[in-house]
C-alpha cells in the first residue's frame, strides 16, 4: 500500500474520502484537495470519492469513483456511506483514512470537522429542522441530520481523531465526545480577486447609492438569523438596506419584509460569484448565525476591509480581540442587540475603519501553509510520516 516517488523516497499511503473534492469549490472540496496537491511528494494517496476535478486527480495515485444520486440529499448521504464503506473496506491496507466528515462506516484514522452535527442541532434548541420550512424539506433535513449525527456518534466512539477547523470547534469535539483526540488544522481561506466593478458602479446596479447597506452571505437563512436582522432593520434608520446573498426562501422573506414595511429595504440577490465586488460595495458586514464553526464568510468581509458585526460563533473571537477589536462582537443574538451593533458601526465610521484593518492583519493567519503543516504533523505522529 505505500510507494516511491519520482525521486524514489518513500511515500506511505494516506485514503482520503470525501462526498466531492474540487479545487475551485467551497469549503471542504476545496482544502482537501489543496491537501493532496501540496502533501503528494510526501504521501501516496488513494482518494474515494463521487466526483473530483481533473487537476486534483492528476495528483493522486489512485482514484476510486463511487456513483451516488444528485437529490434528494438524505438518499445521496445514505448510497455514499454504503458504498464508499465498501470500498474501503477492499483498499483500506496499512494506510491512514482521513474522512471529509463523518461519513463512512468503518473506523478511520482522521475526520474534518467543517461542522458538529451534534453542535447544529444544539444551536437549533434541539431541533431537527428549522422552524417555517415546508414539509418536505423538513422531513429531508431531520432525516439527515439523524443519519449524519449517527455516523458522527459512531465515528468518534470508535477512535477517530477530529481535525477541527477552528477553535470553537475544538471546544464542541470535548463537550459532546469527550474521549475523542482533537487536533487543530485552522482552514485555510484564499484570497478573493481584485473587485472588477467600482464600488459606486456596483451600488448603482444594486439599487442602493444614497444608501447605507448591511450585506449578509450564505444560506440556511433560519440558522444564519436573517430573520433577526430583517427585525433589526425595524430599529435602523431608513436608509439603511439590508442585501442578502445566498439560497434561502426567498419568498418568506420577502412576504415578512412587506409585513414591516421593508419591501424596499430588502435586496434578495440569490447565489452570486461576484463577492468581492459586493463586499467593496457594503458599508457593514453582519454574522447573526446560532452557530458556525469557522465562517469562511466572516474572514473573507475582513480580507475585503469591511466593518463587522457578528454574534459569538466561527473564528469572530479570534477576528475581535478585546474591546478596541475589529468590528463588534455582539453578547446577545437578539434584534435589539444586532440593530445598536449595526448603528454604532454606522455612527462611527472612522472608528469602523480602524477596526476593520485590525481584523484584516488578523484575518491572515487562515492560509493554505499553515493548514498544510498541521495535517503533516498529524500525519506524521500517527506513524505514516516519510521513511528512508
């Protein structure tokens, strides 16, 4: 199961699995296959997956392809398991197994943690699926979440060690799998382009010129607090627009803005590949989410220089540091709390900007190095480094 490389040094072998890994995608697609392209001189990996981009698998040794279903996703979650099982099962050998998450059924060796079923479901009062959502989607998500938060139990009682992507995350591993080793790989968050479009030009396409916009990005708009920040927008002054990026429904929303009087308040953008345009064009950038482990998002509105104001969760204590730190970070998730942190920020723009470039210098510890070098090291002291 282990080999040489071209210059003929040892490579033990590491399997990763992952449902998709894609250089230009998001999250966990995109690290894990960061991880293979810069650790293939060291290791020879085998790579169980559904799909993979074609420069990713130029750096693998091996590439088993499992066919999985599109939709509905607790069906997709449930064929992966089974098949991806199997097929470690038939390769597994000497090697390490480093899972994307909580998904097969065997015992491997390290599991990313991007997020803590058990953590979700916490922040959600206990609950499966979220307030408000139709049936069917309420049915697929606690369906889900059931299987997900399964193989997570199952996976950290039987010796996987987390590979936690922040600290918050190491802190939910010990509370709800006390037993379980937790390692800390910080993500890593690549820089955004240059914006192509002037801020002024950009506010125009948006509709919000003579405007102050709050920006808010991502989906699971329940989760995320949009819906607090809508009553927020209550309290703030009326040329205050709040812009929402992501998948969510859109149609809820919209009908809860009417109901307020906030038809003309609200931008509902949908899913945009233009965020570095949209952050230079934001006056404050808000998190009011019950839980993220990391929030790619919130270090990337502070690699664009935009203000802050977050609840509690993802790396925001690790962006805010002590009274004069970047941005707000709010003691309360509530639409009182969210509204003063929003108009302070507004109110004080230089004290905004100021704040702002803090969080920027901080935000440039999340890089691809750093994340590399911990899942060597973790690599190695679990045996499998290089040997002569």
């Amino acid at each position: 199961m282990h080999g040489r490389g071209a210059n003929g040094a040892y490579r033990p072998t590491v399997t990763v699995v992952a449902h998709a890994i894609d250089r230009s995608g998001q999250g966990m697609e995109r690290l894990h296959a960061r991880l293979i392209e810069e650790l293939s001189e060291e290791f020879r990996f085998v790579v169980i997956t559904g799909s993979i981009d074609a420069a990713t698998a130029a750096w693998a040794d091996e590439i088993v392809k499992v066919r999985i279903p599109r939709r509905p996703i607790p069906l997709r979650f449930a064929v992966f398991a089974l098949t991806a099982s199997f097929a470690l099962w038939r390769r597994r050998g000497a090697s390490l197994v480093h899972t994307c998450g909580a998904i097969v059924l065997p015992q491997v060796d390290f599991i990313s943690v991007h997020l803590c079923q058990a953590g979700v479901i916490a922040a959600n009062g206990g609950r499966l699926a979220p307030r408000g959502a139709s049936r069917v989607r309420s049915v697929n998500t606690a369906v889900l979440k059931i299987m997900a938060r399964a193989m997570e139990r199952r996976a950290f009682t039987h010796g996987a060690s987390a590979m936690v992507v922040a600290e918050r995350g190491r802190a939910e591993i010990s509370r709800f799998y006390p037993n379980t080793p937790v390692i800390l790989t910080e993500n890593a968050v690549p820089d955004l382009p240059a914006p192509t479009v002037a801020r002024a030009a950009m506010r125009q396409a948006l509709g919000v010129e003579d405007r102050r916009v709050i920006l808010m990005v991502g989906g699971d708009w329940a989760l995320r607090g949009v819906g607090l920040v809508l009553e927020a927008l209550t309290m703030l002054d009326d040329d205050v627009v709040l812009v929402v990026v992501g998948r969510g429904d859109a149609a809820s929303l919209r009908r809860a803005a009417g109901e307020r009087g906030l038809a003309n308040r609200v931008v509902l953008l949908g899913q945009r590949s233009d965020l570095a345009d949209l952050y230079g064009a934001a006056d404050v950038f808000v998190v009011a989410s019950a839980y993220e482990t990391f929030s790619l998002v919130l270090v990337e509105a502070a690699r664009s220089h935009l203000p802050i104001v977050t609840t509690n969760v993802g790396v925001a204590s690790t962006l805010h540091d002590g009274a004069d730190g970047p941005g707000l970070l709010l003691a309360e998730r509530t639409p009182e709390a969210l509204a003063a942190g929003i108009a302070d920020v507004l109110a004080d723009p230089v004290a905004s900007v100021a704040r702002a470039e803090r969080a920027f210098e901080r935000s440039q510890r999340f890089t691809v190095d750093r994340l590399v070098s911990a899942v060597r090291a973790a690599y190695h002291a679990a045996g499998e480094g290089p040997r002569s």
